[in-house]
C-alpha cells in the first residue's frame, strides 16, 4: 500500500464532506433569505392591508358626512333616485374609488375639476338623449309630464284595470303581458315608482346642471317625497319592483332592463346601500324636513 492509496480516498472525503458543509451553509443561507423576503412581504402586506383600512373608513365617514348633511326627508327624496344613481356609479366608479356620497347629493361625483366637468357632460348628454332636455324649460316640460298625470303609472293602471276587467281587446299585448307578470308584488303602484325615480333623477341632474335653481330642484324633490309617502309602498323592496315593472312596461330592452334589475339587487344587498341605511319609514311617520319640503299649491301647480 503506497501512501497516494492512503491519501486519495481521505482527500476525497475531505473534499465531499467540504462540499456538504457548503452546501448546507448555502441551503440555510436561502433559507434565511426566503424567511426575510417572506417577513418582508408580509409585512408589506399588513401595511397595504392596513391602508386599505384606513381608506376605506374615510369613504365610509365622507359617504356619511354626506348623508349626515341632509334631513331625513332630504335623503329620502333623493333615495327615490337610488337605481339612477347606483347606474350612474357604475359609470363614475374608479379602479380605486366608488363614490357612494353621490347617493346624497346632486353634484356629480369627481376627483378633480376636469373630472366633475367629464361628469356633467356625461349627465348633460344622457337628459338630452333621452328626453331631449337642455336647459329650463325642456327639464320642467319633462317634470310637468311625470308628475302632472303623465309618465306611465296611469297607463300601467289602464292595462290593469283592462285584465280585471277581462276585456283587454285592443291593447298593446306585451303590456298586457308585463302587467299580469307583475300583478301580484306591485298592484296599484304598477309603474308609479319608475316616474318617481325618473322626476327626482332629472330634478337633481338638472340642479346640477344649472336647469333648475337649488328650490326648484329640492321643490320637485319634495313632490316625488310626497307621492311615495302617500302611496301604498310597503317598503324599499316594494318599491324597486314597481321600478322595474314601469321600467319593463315602458322598454322591452332586456339589456337595459337587466340593469335596472342588478340596480335594484344592489340597493337591497349592498352595505352601502341608502335604502339600507335608512329603510322605508312606516306610514304616518314624520320626517325631519329639510330642502325637499313641498312648495305651496300654486307653487306645486306650476309644474303642471
């Protein structure tokens, strides 16, 4: 036996085992790393959790200074446009950001000026397109319309009375057809919310826009407060199926119509709903008045 015989297989075991000792130390070395990378995402993490937080309770609380600012009669008028303005949130909501406080108001939501005005004509272009309002004169045309025996409550009635009736010759046969559909869950307030919601919608788009003066729009707010109040509305789920029954009534679109449905869900389910906020106040119960209060009846009259 030589001396390389001896020497060879130790220096190999000394090189093996320097190898595993390396290794090892390169295994804990990475095991190290991904522990603080691991620490450091989590971190990250809780902190973007924790400003999500924090974001989150100031929307909350500028959402309520909003509803805080107004009476309750106030929000309940504006609440009569809720499924407009749940669309028109469809439309204004960000990445970041839902503007839920335009609920309560009648400005259009924005983060900056350049926003806002973005806003405006996008209301300014829907009020012409679909009722061909552009300033005074065409917004109270439209508010006389609605809230002056027009709209389609009354015509919805007409249908209804017909079934009853049994003599619904001659009517238009998908009316007819809305109408039985709807019978059992909205009755004699058939259609009466959807005109509700379209006065108070354009009432306050058209405040926002300069159409109408601040009284004049909380004037025709008041109205439609009036009109729920008195009407046999059982509640906020009463009242958005009689919206989506003047809205089948009124359109066949089952694209828009699916809207005002998923509106409607979302105004019953959402914790950030006004209607669930503040639920449909039981008959005969006051509400603190506010901007929305009914004008005289020769003021009233005005719009008819």
């Amino acid at each position: 036996m030589t001396l390389w015989t001896v020497l060879i297989p130790v220096a190999a075991g000394l090189a093996l085992a320097a190898l595993w000792w390396v290794g090892k130390a390169m295994l804990e070395g990475a095991r190290e790393g991904l522990q603080e990378a691991d620490a450091e995402l989590a971190q990250e993490r809780a902190e973007r959790d924790a400003q999500a937080a924090r974001d989150a309770d100031a929307r909350r609380a500028e959402v309520e200074a909003a509803a805080l600012a107004l009476s309750d009669a106030d929000r309940f008028a504006l609440n009569l446009r809720a499924p407009f303005t749940s669309l028109w949130l469809d439309i204004f909501e960000t990445a970041t950001h839902r503007p839920t406080a335009y609920f309560y108001q009648v400005t259009p939501p924005g983060q900056t000026p350049q926003a806002r005005q973005e806003a405006l004509r996008e209301l300014a272009a829907s009020l012409e397109s679909g009722w061909g309002i552009t300033d005074h004169a065409s917004a109270m045309s439209s508010l006389a319309w609605l809230l002056g025996g027009g709209g389609h409550h009354e015509p919805y009635q007409q249908v209804r009375r017909a079934l009853h009736g049994q003599n619904t010759a001659g009517l238009d046969r998908r009316h007819v057809t809305v109408v039985r559909q709807w019978e059992p869950e909205v009755g004699d307030v058939g259609g009466l919310a959807f005109d509700l919601a379209r006065a108070a919608d354009i009432a306050a788009q058209g405040v926002a826009l300069g159409y109408l003066s601040d009284r004049q729009g909380w004037q025709v707010l008041g109205q439609c407060r009036q009109v729920a109040r008195e009407a046999p509305f059982r509640d906020w789920a009463h009242y958005g199926r009689s919206f989506q029954a003047g809205a089948a009534f009124w359109n066949a679109n089952p694209v828009r119509n699916r809207g005002y449905a998923d509106a409607v869900k979302a105004l019953l389910t959402r914790d950030d709903s006004p209607w669930r906020r503040d639920p449909w106040p039981p008959p005969g119960q006051p509400l603190d008045r506010g901007l929305a209060a009914v004008g005289t009846s020769s003021e009233a009259s005005s719009l008819n």
